[in-house]
C-alpha cells in the first residue's frame, strides 16, 4: 500500500471529527485549523515589530531627552519615524505582498524588525542618539509590511462569516503590542539621575526587544505558511484565478482604479483623520499628563495601556458583530461619532486633576477610536472588492500615517504654546470632519456581492485536486479541515 493510500483514511477521520460551523459560508470553500495559528503568529510579530518599539520612546519621551540630552521635538520624531517611513515605502510593500504573498512579506518584517532591535542595543549611550535613530527607522520600515496585512490575511485564510473577526484580532495583536510599549518602558527605565544606571536600564529595554524580535523571527521562518491548499470562500477562489485571466492585470492598474473610486477615497480620507489622532494623541500622551500630574511618568504608561486594552476589546466585538450583522455603514458610523465623543470627554477631563477620571475617559475613547481601525480595513475590502486587500488596506494606513504626521507636529506645537486643551480641540474639529465623511459614504458592499452569487449559481460536488476545484470554481461542499 502506498503512502498517499494509507494516509488517506487517517486524514478522511480526521477531517471527518472536526465539526462544521453554525452558518456554512458557501459551497467549495474549506476552512483549515491552521489559520488560527497563522493568525496567531502574525499577531505576534505585529506585536513585536510594528507598535511596541513604535511607542516605547514616545512613553518617556522626558526620560530619554535627559539620556540623550535632546529637544522634545527629537523624542517625538521616534515615533514620527514610523509614519514618515511608511508613506514612501507601502507601494513597494503592498506591491510585494500582491505580487509574493504573505509569505515573503512576513520574513521581510522580522529580518528588518531584528535588525532594528539590535541596532537600538548598541545605542544606549548619550552620544548615541544617531544609531538608536537609526535602528528605530529599520523598525518603522518592518511596519511598513506589516499594517496592510490584517485584510488580506483574513481574506486569504478564512471563511466570509468570520473575516472581520479575523481582521479585527489581527489589528488585536499591533494593539496589544502598544499596550505593552506604554506599560513596560516607564517600568523598565525609572527616571534617575545617575546616566551609568539609565544607560543600563535603556540597554536592558533593548535587550529584551531584541531577544523577543529574535525569537519571534525564528518561528515565523519554520512555521508561517503562504496560504491554504485550498482557498476559504468563493470569493477569494475567483480571485485567485483573477491575475491569469486579466491581461490588464498590474499593481498600477489597480491602484489607479482605486484613486478613481470615489466612495474608497471618501473613506481613505475619513479613516486617515480618526487613526491619525489615534496616533497624536499616543505619541504625546506622556506631555499631555506630565503636565497635568507632574512625575507621573509611570501612570501615563498604564493610562495609555488602558486606553488600547479598552481599543482591543472594542476592535473584537466591532469585527464579531460586523461578522453576524454586514451592517458596515452603520456600525462604521456609529462607532465614528462615539470616537468623537469619546475625544471630547477625554479634552474637557483631563485638566480635572482626578487621574481616576483620567483612566475612564481614556478608556472610552480607546475603546471606540482604537475598535473603529478593524472596520476600515474591512469596510474598504467591500468597497473594492476584487482589488488585492493589501493595496486597500496601505492606501488607507497611507492616509494615516500622513494626517498623523500633520497631527502629531501641529498637535505638540499648539500644546506648547496654547497648552494641552487646545491640542486636543484642534484633534476634535478633525475628528467631527470625519464624522461627517463617514456618513456620506455610499455602502455598496461588492465581496459581500460575490459570495451571494457564487453560492447561489454553483452546484455542489466533489473534488479531484485543487486544480480540478480552481477550473470548475470550487464546485465542493464546506468542509473543515484540519
């Protein structure tokens, strides 16, 4: 008996033993065990690459002026870094995760991320600050091949009523890994005045990035995979055959049709103004609270903790609901307005003197501000399906990275003069602009589309090999396997 045959009744059992889901997305699409697990891992290294070394300047932002004896300004361009890198590097970026897969772009975040972190480990001296720059902007360019992927990871690994969840605990893992930049660096690095022991903490909060970055890195090499044997939902079959059926095929062309969508565009605009005061407002949190509660470098962190716990949950259930409901406009909007609510709580509390309040007005506005960027990237996969989800999902961080670039120099330099509430005024006018935005938004939901009608005109059937599926469009009942 030959290897395939005996194999094969111990994998019929297996697949046999695993149960199927509550609602069967479409005829022909199987869904593997292993997606959660590359969901996982990308989580992982999202965590590690993409947001803790983002914020871990920004958190001490006064501690490390002291260290390296440099201006404010120097501190907040750490993070500045990662928006500035990214705007002229995600067509590349995007352009490889279309053209190689995910894959390669996976090991193209972690070697930069690696290399980053241990840069940083050599630059924990004052007359340093050059090389930990340096190494900070290896960092934001591993970024750069990370914020696009949540969509098209989603898309390419699971079935369509469980995308959005799946989009949303990807965007969990790059927001957990914020909640630690805020939490551990004000632990790790106390403000002392002795710069042999400030320099020895520095060197151990590098250590310890570059140690978890390393180890990370190794696992994506053995264990991160391309994408399954056979692909989730109809939807992403189709556009699986798409590129060799379309002459017209080519990354250009493609982005060219999505500047010329004016719904997407409308969206990209809206989506930049939320997640780019998303991102002003954690790069000068520790400015804004050392002002109101001076040496309160350590609660600034937990408080910035709170606010992306509070923003990890909201993004689960924003996906979770999106998942049961499809109800995008409305559930976009809704959670656009709480954000705007939620930044004008946070603005008129914070000069109260009560941190408590400080905590629950933080949380508020995480929960909704950080849960409504899970949405975007969804919201835009619909509008422009069957467009690659990665060159969406990098025009929309695109957006953000240059609002949040405009936002965070214009925000510290009112801040400066005018002071914290007027920084953050500023943020909310932007903020009911893209309220407004969001509501013109024509909802013309086109995967959503797709998937109805290919379950509605398929037969069902069986499968040969995977080119049989590909050639007769999935003709096979949802399984899942293992």
């Amino acid at each position: 008996m030959s290897a395939q045959s005996q194999e094969a009744p111990a994998r019929q059992a297996e697949r046999s033993s695993v149960p199927q889901g509550g609602t069967e997305p479409a005829a022909g699409a199987r869904l593997y065990k292993k997606r959660w697990m590359i969901l996982l891992l990308f989580s992982t290294y999202s965590m590690s690459n993409a947001s803790y070394q983002w914020i871990q300047y920004g958190i001490i932002n006064n501690v490390m002026m002291k260290f390296y004896r440099v201006e404010s300004i120097a501190i907040d361009w750490m993070s500045l870094l990662y928006m500035v890198v990214y705007i002229p590097f995600i067509f590349p970026a995007a352009c490889l995760l279309d053209k190689k897969g995910l894959r390669v772009t996976a090991l193209s975040a972690n070697a930069l991320g690696c290399a980053g972190a241990w840069i940083k480990v050599t630059s924990a001296e004052p007359h340093l600050f050059w090389v930990t720059a340096l190494g900070q902007a290896l960092s934001a360019l591993a970024q750069v091949f990370i914020l696009g992927v949540p969509s098209r990871l989603a898309s390419v690994w699971f079935g369509p009523d469980e995308v959005s969840t799946a989009c949303s605990i990807g965007v969990f893992g790059n927001q957990f890994g914020t909640a630690i930049g805020f939490l551990i660096p004000p632990i790790l690095v106390p403000n002392v005045d002795d710069m042999d022991e400030l320099a020895y903490h520095i060197r151990v909060m590098f250590y310890i990035s570059a140690g978890a970055t390393t180890a990370i890195f190794i696992v994506v090499i053995f264990v991160f995979q391309e994408r399954p044997e056979i692909p989730p939902s109809l939807a992403q079959a189709q556009a699986r055959n798409a590129p060799s059926q379309n002459q017209d095929h080519s990354y250009t062309a493609s982005i060219l049709r999505l500047l010329r969508n004016k719904t997407f565009m409308l969206l990209v605009t809206s989506y930049g103004l939320n997640v780019g005061a998303y991102y002003s407002i954690s790069t000068l949190l520790n400015r804004m609270i050392i002002e109101h509660y001076p040496g309160a470098e350590v609660m600034a962190g937990r408080i910035g903790l709170t606010l992306v716990i509070a923003g990890m949950v909201g993004a689960l259930i924003s996906g979770i609901w999106l998942d049961k409901t499809k109800t995008y406009k409305k559930t976009t909007v809704a959670v656009y307005l709480l954000s705007l609510v939620g930044m004008l709580v946070y603005t008129f509390t914070l000069n109260l003197g009560h941190l408590w309040l400080v905590f629950i007005t933080g949380g508020f506005l995480g929960f909704f501000q950080t849960g409504y960027i899970p949405l975007g990237f969804e919201y835009a996969v619909e509008l422009t399906y069957p467009e690659s989800e990665g060159t969406s999902s990098g025009l929309l961080n695109c957006s953000a990275q240059i609002f949040g670039i405009i936002f965070t120099i214009s925000q510290g330099k009112i801040m400066d003069r005018w002071g914290t509430l007027a920084g953050n005024l500023f943020i909310c006018v932007f903020v009911f602009i893209g309220t407004i935005m969001t509501g013109l938004i024509k909802s013309d939901l086109r995967r959503q589309k797709a998937n109805r009608q290919a379950d509605l005109q398929l037969p069902t059937g069986s499968l040969a090999s995977v080119q049989d599926y590909q050639a007769t469009a999935c003709n096979v009942p949802w399984q899942r396997l293992p």
